[in-house]
C-alpha cells in the first residue's frame, strides 16, 4: 500500500492549498502523513479533511537535531515516528527558513519545498553550508520544487488531492544532491499524477520569470487601466480583454513574495518589454512617419511568432485545432446535448470554451477538433439541428 | 418576409470576413443583398456561399450620382435596383474613401461603414463637407458603426451569417445623422442578432483602445519576449500564459491599420502603462529598500480591482460564479458524459473551460455554476463516479 522511495512518515509544513493537497494526495496512496502549520485553524480544517495527522512533535524554538538516522527515530513524545521525509509548503517569505531548521531538525529527513522561485531558496541553503549553519552532508538532503497547479481560491479548505494532475512539477535537483531526495521528490510528484520536469534552479527561474510572472505582470498592468473606466466601455468587452486579464485576480501578498523573489530574472525580461513598449510609443505618435506602420506590424508579426512557439495540448503546436462553433440556449441539458451529440459522431474534443456577452441569454460553445474532423463534425451537428456557425 | 426599416436592396462593399457574413444574415432574413469587392475572387467566393448577387452596376472611376430619389431608380444597366443601404465593408484604410465614394454615387442611399475605428473616418467625412465634396444633406446620410465580432480566420470562407449572434454593435451617430441612417444600422444590428450600443464616435474609440487595442498590444508585446525561448521553458506553460497571449495571434496588417487609426486615444494609455512599468522596475531593482513591497503589492491590488470591474456573462459581476473541476479522459463521449450528469442534476451552466497541460492524455473540465448550486452538483457528480476536484 504505501508508495516506495518515499521515506515516511511525510510531515507537510504549511497547511494552505499547496500543503493541503498534497497531504490529501498522499494520503490517498495509502502514506502517513503529518501537518504542522502555524495557524492552529488552518492546520485543524487540514486535518479534518483528511490530509494528514497532527505532528506530535514540538516544531518551535530552535531546531535541536531530534532523530539521528532518519525513519527509526521517534519524536521526543514517543508518540510518532520521526519524518523521513519534510514537505516544506509555507509561504514563499519564510520557505528557506523553515528548509533549513527541517535540515537541522530531522538529521535523517529528505527536505523538499515547493515554494515558485527556486534560486533564493537554493542560495540560503548554501550559505548556511557557508556561514557553518549546516553541513555539505545536510545541505544534500535538500531538494527545490516547483508543482505548477494552482486554483482560483487559497486555503485548505480549496485543497483536492487531484490538484496536481496533469500538471508540470519541476525539481531542482544540482550536482550536491543527494540522489534518496530527488528520488523522494519524484516519488511524491508521481504519486500526485504530475509530470517531473528536472532542470537547474537557475533555468526554473529564468522560465517561470517568462511563462509566469511576465503574464501575471501583464494582466495587472492591463486591468490596472480598467479602473476608472465608464461601465459603458466595459460593457463592450468581449473575450479578448476576458482573456487577458483572466489572471489579474491574484493575491497581492503571495505575488509579493514572488516578484521579489525572482527580481533579476523578471527584471531582464521588463527590459525588453519596456524597450519594446517604447518603440511603439514613438512610433505612434507619429504614425504618418516613414516606416511607421512597418514597425507597428514587425510588433504584431513578432507577438504571432512568440505566440507560435507556445505548445499545445499533449504538447502539439498551438494551432493544430480547427474550432467548430455551435449556437446553444442558456439552459440546463443544452451544452451536454451539442457534446453528446459530438460524442456520438466519434469526434474528440481537444478543447473546450463557453462565449459569451453581457446581456445575452445565448452562447457560442467553441469545440476544438482535429483540422481532418471538422467538416464531418459540422454536418454531423447541422444534421441534428444545431446552429454550427 | 423582407426586414422593416431597412431599405432594400442592401449594397455590401467588400467581401471579407465581415462583409460576406453580414450578406449571409441579410440574406437569411430575406433581404435583397448585392456584393461587391475590388478582388474578383474573393467576390465570387462570396457569391457561391451565398450572401448575395454581384452588383450589377459600375463602381470603378470617380462617383457620379446614379440616383435621386433612393431606392426607386436602377443601375445604369437597367438591371438591378439602386441600393437604398450601403453597408462599406472594406479595410479600414480605405473605409473612409469608400464611405464618400457611396454617399457620392447613391444620393437616396444610407451609407454605413463596420470598420473598427470611428473618430478618423467621421473626420473624413465632416472634412468632405468643409471641402466642398460633400453637402451637409449627403454626409447626414452616413454613419458609423463597430460590430464587435471576429474569428480567428479571415476572408469570406470563414464567415457565417451567425458570426454577430450576441455581440455588441456600436452605432455612433451624432447630432447630423439622418433618423433613417441610424434606423437602417440599427435594422442591420437586430436582424444579425447583435446588441445595439449608442456612443459617439469618441467614446467608442476611447473605449476600444481600452478593451480592444490595450490587451492586443499586452498580448503581443509578451509573446514577443517568447521568440528566443528553450523549449524546456515552454514545456512548462499553463493557462495563464496561454490565455494572456490568445489574441497574440493576431493579422499584422489589420492591426497596423486599427493602432494607427487609434493612436491618440491608444498613446493615452499607454504612456499610463509606461508609468506603470516603470515604476514597478525601478521598485524590482532594489525589492528589499523600504516600500517597495507595498509597491508591488499596489501594482497587483490595482489589477485587482481594475478586474473586477470587468462585466461577466449576461452583465453579471466576474467572480459570481463557482467552478467544479471534473477530470476527464481525454476520449470522444467523456465531456458529453459529464455535462449530461450536470444536465440532469438540473444545474445550469454557466461557463466552461478545458484545462489541459501538455504530455497527458487526462483534462480538467472547469464548469462554471451559480455558487449556491456549487455543493449539490459535485455531489451529484461525485455519487456518479466523477473525480470532482
């Protein structure tokens, strides 16, 4: 029952979302799980959901090294067995703090985080091998994650051990690493239904400042515009500006903590952007100029070309689906009765999306199919009555 | 059958996307259509679909009167109705030129354009009227309108007479428009299944540089910082990335003509954007000197709360709806399977997204429903073998 490489019991330290989840996950696949959160209330709705067991261990003050050759040890209650391996999923802040006094702790223990800036985290691990806090051998234990899920509400009471499936987990193994980490990280990453993409720190960050936190910045510059704007433009707004913005609802605090923690990266990238924002401002405000619209174009061309490299579904380029776009009534059964009817032409749905406007009681379901498929699918749907534009 | 308020036959001005899909609606509302389009083949493809006869008459060469009294003379070839509405459907370049030409050539005919920008072709034609092109009576004929829809393709192939079901259709006349050239766009909005939105002409633009022109230039000055990324990087694209970029996939040459048209209002925002940009790099280059978290933190809550001011589906706030997460296999039937499920728990939906990520063959349909429906449906879902998230 319980997974193998995985030394357990697993203690989660930080029972938000994150934390929540993967105990959820882990508990599913039959490990012993603990939880230990600051906020007695947030850690008592983790535990009553089932995501783990209270540590009975003592946590505060200084970290004195309880157990001296990992999972045979018990805490210093007798009542539990001592961590094999630590799941840090505190905030980003204080992540490296609570990485270093686990190393120190648990003498025996795997240490993981899975906060989204992996460089800082992996530099004060270092110093502290520097500064004599902690040794090589300590320091080895600790391994840098990355699981990209996320939802749209923090807390444990949001956690689903699903949260993680399908999604990327990225683990920032270097060559100090003691290999029983990278392979206790993985573990948990499988057993989680992600996918374990290893690349160094540096190149996380470097990724995650593009494919993450840049959109992020975009989306709030964006919506930061919005904000005096009359209710009769935004009535026009359609899935483009929706779009867009989609994730400009983010909490200020962890954004905070991400931003700062990945400036240089981040700061390399808003370079570019900002010269390339500036170009455009010069050239509009003369747009009669020479060579004026050509530069307004190479911006555009340039945008398709970035775009194009972004890939798709199961990895396919971007652009591989051809949409069929069906008509349907705001009512309960409609959407399921196009799909079933989709179904029933033998066609897969690649993707998948509801349009609409305000003040419409009709919307435009938008089915992505293969580009062969299309033409069948749109008869197939003509023929049982449906409005296929 | 044929449509009241909107005199007939209706003259259509360039074939593409939008032009031969407003012929298709006309035509399906039982409309007299004629098509015209400097491009013999795309007009012929517009004429095999079915949006409308080729004009008999000749437009080529400087406009003469071939009417006087509206809708009861015909072509000079005796052979077809002189069009009592012109619909110009022409790139916006040359919309203006073709606006004139029309209010020239049919003086009994209302003239509207669909381009996407108002403000330079109204100054076209109020600067004919001071040249001495035009006569107050023939300017008062035209007027301007903004149909907000589009498809990710072009050309007359791609249009559907449904393609303006539910959007909105801006009308921006002024103290000058004739009653029956607002009455005739107003006729065209209804029957194509559009909602009218009055504004002038400045306020559509001012608007649209906001919803419209604002998240393009975002989505492509961040795709374009894409262009050099590793794959490896690209690997770990989520949602966020791909839907800030959607419309990074834009035509250049249509969006060279819409920016410059707009550059006034779009370089107000813009230089508030730079403001803002500008800020946060300097904040990003020391993050740790005092207030600049409070300065990220200000950048991110203001995305926040320009976001929500964004109207959601049938008007409704953005955040007023709950999101159940069911994973799918990614086979034909299985989202057809659920959304009966749905159906059947007699809960409404509300919107839907697929949520994949490259490399696996499982997806997470994101269902949107009224919040105090939310419990009742996973419950439903999950008392049918469903992994609700």
């Amino acid at each position: 029952m319980a997974p193998r490489g995985l030394p357990e019991p697993v203690l989660i330290r930080g029972t938000g979302l994150l934390g929540t989840s993967i105990g959820l996950g882990l508990r599913a696949a039959g490990a012993d799980v603990y939880l230990a959160d600051p906020s007695p209330s947030a850690q008592a709705v983790a535990e009553d959901i089932g995501a783990g067991l209270a540590y009975p261990g003592d946590l505060s003050g200084a970290p004195t090294a309880t157990g001296s050759s990992g999972d045979t040890g018990t805490t210093p209650d007798g009542t539990g067995a001592l961590p094999g391996t630590v799941v840090v999923a505190s905030p980003p802040d204080v992540t490296g703090q609570v990485v270093i006094d686990s190393l120190l702790r648990f003498p025996g223990a795997v240490v993981l985080d899975i906060a989204s800036v992996k460089g800082q985290i992996q530099r004060q691990v270092r110093a502290g091998v520097v500064d004599g806090v902690l040794t090589e051998a300590q320091a080895a234990r600790y391994v840098g994650t990355h699981p990209m899920a996320g939802r749209e509400r923090s807390g444990p009471v949001a956690a689903r051990g699903q949260l993680f499936t399908a999604a990327p987990w990225v683990v920032c193994a270097d060559q100090d690493t003691a290999p029983q980490a990278v392979a206790a990280a993985e573990e948990i990453a499988q057993i989680l239904g992600a996918t374990v993409h290893r690349m160094s720190a540096e190149d996380h960050d470097a990724s995650v400042a593009l494919i993450s936190h840049l959109p992020q910045i975009a989306a709030s510059l964006v919506s930061s515009r919005l904000q005096e704007t009359p209710a009769a433009s935004l009535a026009l707004s359609g899935n483009g500006l929706r779009d867009t913005t989609r994730i400009a609802a983010s909490d200020p605090q962890l954004w905070v903590q991400i931003l700062a923690g990945n400036a240089p990266d981040i700061l390399r990238i808003l370079y570019g952007v900002r010269e390339d924002l500036d170009r455009l401002i010069t050239t509009m405000e003369d747009p009669t100029a020479p060579g004026a619209r050509l530069d307004i174009a190479q911006l555009i061309a340039e945008g398709n070309a970035g775009h194009a490299r972004i890939p798709g579904k199961h990895g396919a380029p971007p652009q591989a689906f051809a949409v069929v776009t069906v008509i349907v009534d705001d009512t309960p059964g409609q959407i399921s009765a196009v799909l079933q009817d989709v179904g029933q032409a033998g066609v897969n749905v690649e993707d998948l999306r509801m349009d609409h406007s305000a003040g419409h009681e009709v919307g435009m379901l938008e089915i992505s199919v293969l580009p062969g498929r299309k033409q069948e699918l749109m008869d197939a749907l003509g023929a049982q009555g449906w409005k296929v534009v």
